[in-house]
C-alpha cells in the first residue's frame, strides 16, 4: 500500500464543524486578523503536563513485546500555560494541578499582561476560565484587545506545535517527580526559539498565507522558551 502512495495517517476533528452557525463562525475569522498587522496576535493555551509521561514508541526484537513502566496509583498532575506570538513564546508558567479561573486570572495580570503592547489582540479559546470577566479587564487595562477561537478550532490556534515539541521532550526524559519535570523544562532542547514559532503561525491556513496582513513578518529579533514556576507567587 505503501508504494501505492496510501498513507495511514487519519486526523480527527469535531463533527459540530459541519453545523452552519459553526462553518460560518469558521469563515468569516481570518477576515478578523486580516485588518491587522502580522505582530499583533498573540495565541494563548494551556496544556498539561504529569509524572507518568513517557515516549510512546519504541524498538524491539520481532516477535517480542516492548515493555514500559510508568507509574498507575500516585503520580502529579501539572498545567503549563503561555502566549505565543510571531516573535516567541511569552509568559509561559507551570502551574501544579489542574487550571481553574484564580490560576488563569493570575497569570493574566501577573504573567501576561506585562508582556503585552498597546493593540495586541489577545486571541483565547472557548474554555470556560477563559471567559471571566477580569480576564478581558486585564487584557483590556494594558491596551490589548480580546479575541476568541471560533467554537470547535483549536486548528486556529498556531501555539499547538510548540506544546507537542515540549512534551516530546518530556515524554523522551520520563520525569517521575515534580522537580525532574521542572527540570525537563528548563534546558534548551525544551525551548521553542522564534523561527519555529513564526513556521507555526505560516504553516498553518490561518495567518499570514490566509490573510493580507497589513504588514508582513518581519526576519529579525528573537525569544526563546524560558519557564517560570507558580504556585501562587512567583518562585
């Protein structure tokens, strides 16, 4: 099949897409971005993290089983967080546990609003904490404005690539405990410098090679992924 050219790659996505509320919520969001400048958007998600990460192939002799443990009973539960736009990634935070609207909150006024410029567009997904009403006073206090994803989109979201390159990278160092996932997160092969942030945003139909930015992306400067820790004060 194979040689054939067939490929046995199969992507799922939300059957609400067909729904025509949906379909149009979809159509009409790059002409959004379109009146603004390539700099502007800046992607927010969360993604989480645990003590029982591990890779999830692996080699073997034929006719044997590939045997892996990991832990079943006890083991930690991390929620990472940061904003990503066409210069990096900015803000990111790990947070112990699940994110809930105090976390979020924080983060936005302690973490991300610092970072933000006069007209950036704060662009969130439809995830409940994400709809606080200080969420939006915060981002709107610094002179940035708010956004959400259409419903059933996170193929809009251009930051999904780096999550999947920071949990390779834990999955490939099978933290057990919460300091080792601190760890994982801190050398450079964890990080996510800009020219892989800015193929994120053009490799995706959503951006620059959907819409006619106002201006183009430009080739200079630079940021690199470094992580702050957070458990309700800043380490």
């Amino acid at each position: 099949m194979r040689r054939l050219g067939w490929k046995f790659k199969k992507t799922l996505a939300a059957a609400e897409r067909d729904r025509p509320d949906v379909a149009e919520g979809r159509d009409v969001w790059h002409k959004q971005l379109a009146v603004e400048p390539v700099t502007a958007p800046l992607f927010v998600d969360e993604s989480g993290a645990n003590t029982k990460m591990t890779r999830l192939r692996g080699r073997v002799l034929g006719g044997e089983r590939l045997l892996a443990r990991i832990p079943h009973g006890h083991y930690q539960t991390s929620t990472l967080v940061s904003g990503l736009r066409l210069e990096g990634p900015c803000a990111p935070w790990l947070f112990g546990g699940p994110m809930n609207g105090a976390m979020f909150v924080a983060w936005i006024r302690q973490g991300l609003a610092p970072t933000l410029r006069s007209g950036d567009v704060v662009i969130l997904d439809n995830l409940a904490t994400h709809k606080i009403r200080r969420v939006r006073e915060a981002i709107e206090a610094v002179g940035a404005r708010l956004l959400y994803l259409p419903p059933y989109s996170p193929d809009f979201n251009p930051i999904e690539p780096m999550w999947s390159k920071v949990k390779q990278v834990l999955r490939s160092k099978a933290p057990r405990i919460e300091d080792e996932l601190l760890g994982r997160l801190k050398p450079p092969s964890a990080r996510f410098p800009r020219p892989i942030a800015k193929a994120s945003f053009l490799a995706l139909n959503t951006l620059h090679n959907k819409c006619k930015f106002s201006s183009p992306p430009s080739e200079q400067g630079g940021s690199n992924y470094s992580l702050q820790v957070h458990d309700g004060h800043q380490i």
